[in-house]
C-alpha cells in the first residue's frame, strides 16, 4: 500500500486509544516496581548479605528475552484464565522494571557518607526519620536515574507484548506488519519512539527538579 494512501486511512481515534493503553500499562508496571523495588533497596542497605541473592536475581531476570519471559508466563497465568492479554505483559515489565530501580536505590543509600548518618542520629532522630528526611532526599535523584531507565526500556518491551493480547502500540505495528500497511507502520514505530524520548525528558526534569539545590550540576 502507497504510504500517503495508507496515512490517510489512518484510523487516529484507535491510535490515541492504543498510545493511552500503552502508557496505561506501562505506568501500572513501573509503578509496581517502584513500589516493590526501593523498599528491598532499603531493606538491603539494612541487611547487607541480601545484597547479592537479591540483585543477582534480578539481574538473571533481564538477562532473559523478552518473547521467553511472556512464554514462561503464559502457563502460569493459564492455570488462573489469564494466559493471554495485560496481566502477563504488566508482570514481564515488572520484573524487567525491578534491577535498575533496586540496584539504584541500594546504591544511592549505601554511598551516602557515614557522618551524615552520623549528625542525624546525633540530634536525636530514629532510623526511619533519618531515613525520611535525610537519606531519601539525598537518594532521590540516583533513584529517579534508574526509574528514567526502566520507564524508557520498557515502552519498548511493552510494544513486543503485543504478540501476547496486551495491546498498546505493537497492536498497530504488528496489524500494519501483517497488512503491509507502511503508512501505519511509520506511525506506530514513530509514536513509541516518541514516548520513550518524552517519557526520558520528563523524568530528567523530575530528576532535576528533585535533586537539593546543593547537589545539582550546572
């Protein structure tokens, strides 16, 4: 099909449907980890030996493909009614979220200097305060570093799950595939480039925004 044929056949309402869906889902995904991840990131710099078992099995994780994790996945969720579609897709990009936000947090937390720790236990603060208002904050930036990762990664794994039902943007590019329809190709292959570079600018300015003032780099 002529691609300025196909681009005015374009269905644009299913497109903004698809890219919401594909935002949606990797939203749900990468905030699981967030909320899974930084708190086994702080866990490990309170108990140094799970270090290791924990981040060496993240890191087995991401170095699986991501067609052989849906497959793996597919048997399980099928005992449940759930083989196919979001609930598979969401796990994978989970699980390949975990490594960078777990690894960054751990590492944030651990390089914070002693003496810090030190001063806020000094003036009379638990852990959890010290935690709260004085290693957090300083952590933050290093934390978001590995969400800004995550997040741009897994546009792309999120666009190959549609070969598993989850929707998104690889529906269009895997229906355009099949129809030799180059027009909705370009556009699909365009849109999820696009997210990434958004999604990455969005996340550098957050990072930026949330770094103490002390801290920043011109």
């Amino acid at each position: 099909m002529d691609i300025w044929t196909s681009l005015s056949n374009i269905n644009w309402a299913q497109i903004a449907f698809l890219t919401w869906q594909h935002i949606y889902l990797v939203g749900i995904a990468v905030g699981l980890a967030i909320l899974i991840g930084v708190p086994l990131g702080i866990l490990m710099t309170r108990f140094p030996w799970l270090a290791g078992p924990l981040q060496g099995a993240a890191t087995v994780v991401l170095t699986i493909p991501a067609i052989a994790i849906f497959g793996l996945l597919l048997p399980i969720y099928s005992i449940f009614g759930q083989g196919l579609g979001p609930l598979p897709a969401v796990t994978a990009v989970f699980l390949y979220s975990l490594l960078p936000i777990l690894r960054n947090t751990y590492l944030a937390l651990a390089s914070i200097e002693p003496g810090i720790r030190e001063a806020g236990s000094g003036i009379g603060m638990s852990f959890w305060q010290r935690l709260r208002m004085v290693e957090l904050p300083i952590a933050v930036p290093v934390i978001l570093a590995g969400v800004r990762t995550a997040v741009v990664m897994n546009i792309g794994v999120m666009t190959i799950a549609a070969t598993i039902g989850a929707g998104g943007l690889g529906v269009l590019i895997l229906t355009s595939i099949s129809r030799s329809d180059t027009g909705a190709l370009v556009v699909g292959a365009v849109l999820v480039s696009l997210l990434a570079i958004v999604a990455d600018l969005l996340l550098q300015r957050l990072q930026r925004i949330l770094t103490p003032r002390g801290l920043r780099t011109r």
